[in-house]
C-alpha cells in the first residue's frame, strides 16, 4: 500500500499541442517526489516522460501487437518508459463497450509487460439510487482482478470513481467515500488476500481537496478536468504533498 497519497491526473482528450507546452511550463518549476502521475492524450507523452513525476496512459490495446490500426500496445506503453496505464475507466465501459473480460485481458497484458495499473471501478447514479452500488463494485472487481498471483495484484491499484460525480461538480459525502474505500478494501483482503490502495475520483478540485482529503483511508485521487489547468491542479498537488 503506498504511504504517501498520490495524484493522477487524468486529462483524457482534452488540450492541443501549443497549450500543452503552456501547461508543461508551469508544471515544471515543482518538485513531485513521484507522488504525481500526468496522463496526458497519447501523443504527448513523450514530453512528460524523465521527470519528477510518473507518467501513465489513458488506455491501451486488448491486444499484444499485430495489425490493429490506432491502437497502443502495453509493451509500447512500457518502451517509452511509462510508469502506468489506466484501465477500465467509465468513458471506456460506456462509449467504447469495454467488458470486464476486456478489462482483465488489458490488465493481463499490462501486467506482462510490466506496466503498473490503474483498475477504474465505479457505479451508475441508477445502480446508487437503487442501492446497487456495492455489488456493482464487487463484480467489477472481482471479474478484472481473478486469476492473478499475489506478485502481480502488487502492481495495480484500484480507483473508485462514481459514474455519477464525474464531471458533475457532484461528490459522495466524506463518510460515504470513506465507507465505499472500506468496502472495496475487504472485498479485495477477502477474495485476494492482498492490501490494495484505493484512490477517489469525481469532480475533486481546487476547493474541495483540502476537504476530502481528511478521509483517513483515502490512498489519492484521480483528477480530471481540474487536471487540464495547470493552475488548479498544482493547488491540489500542493494539498495532498504537503500534508
Ligand atoms: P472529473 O474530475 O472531471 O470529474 O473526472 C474524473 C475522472 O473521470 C478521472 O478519471
């Protein structure tokens, strides 16, 4: 389990090149003790790589190499000296049909090409409102996760993101998240007998950082649109570092 809470920033299909190099700019005068991980659109990448921060990508291929137009291979990921990928994110489930069997094979071949990983688990405001949320989350679990050795559970952690406070402005209370991190930490202990840190995602910003990060059993977050402005996201850095 990490010690220190991490930051990743998740800045899915957002920013062009030229705003990029604004972004790298500012983001370059700190020192991140690897506590920050930058997932920027693939085709920067390179630029972030080397620093005092980790890199990791949005996605990778279900596949190990071969004909596959468009996609990026775990192995590729692992060549340009990335540290992790994220796996399973809700956008991936919803626009892109991606199953859990998907998400275990990505898993699978970001394992063997020893690319640390990022599991997304996380339930619809329908599945919440009918108080689903805890088998949902079980199942995606326990369907990514099955079948691995206890030296490759090692490289994953989990990211709990409820659909439904993603890109909202809408959170879970503190005691909610508290107790959905418990619940997802069991289910992992029980089934496969590992500790795994789990990180929160769903509009965490500027303002409500300092706030969610008095939860005693958060092990980081997983930022989106606040990861895109160099700005804000540095006073979340700064936040969670500095504690
Ligand atoms: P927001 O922070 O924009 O809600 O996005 C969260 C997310 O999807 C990170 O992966």
């Amino acid at each position: 389990m990490a010690s220190k809470r991490i930051v990743v920033g998740n800045m899915k299909m957002n920013l062009t090149a030229q705003e990029i190099n604004k972004y790298l700019k500012v983001i370059e005068k700190k020192e991140y003790n690897n506590q920050v991980i930058f997932c920027p659109s693939s085709l920067y990448l390179p630029y972030f790589v080397g620093k005092t921060y980790g890199v990791g990508i949005q996605n990778i291929a279900a596949y190990e190499n071969g004909a596959y137009t468009g996609e990026i291979s775990a192995l590729q990921a692992k060549s340009m000296h990335l540290d992790c990928t994220l796996i399973g994110h809700s956008e991936r489930r919803e626009y892109f049909k991606e199953t859990d069997e998907v998400v275990r094979q990505k898993i699978k071949l970001s394992l063997q090409a020893n690319l640390k990983v990022i599991l997304c688990i996380g339930e619809t405001e329908e599945e919440r409102d009918s108080l689903k949320t805890y088998k949902v989350l079980k199942k995606q679990i326990v369907n990514a996760l099955k079948g691995f050795e206890e030296k490759e559970l090692k490289k994953i952690i989990i990211a709990y993101e409820p659909i439904w406070a993603i890109g909202t402005g809408k959170t879970p209370s503190n005691e909610e998240i508290k107790d959905t991190i418990s619940f997802i930490k069991d289910i992992v202990k029980d089934s496969l007998h590992i500790n795994m840190s789990v990180l929160y995602g769903g509009s965490v910003n500027e303002k409500n950082i300092a706030s969610l990060n008095q939860i005693e059993n958060i092990d980081g977050y997983l930022v989106g649109g606040a990861s895109t402005k160099a700005d804000k996201f540095m006073k979340i850095i700064e936040v969670v570092v500095n504690q």
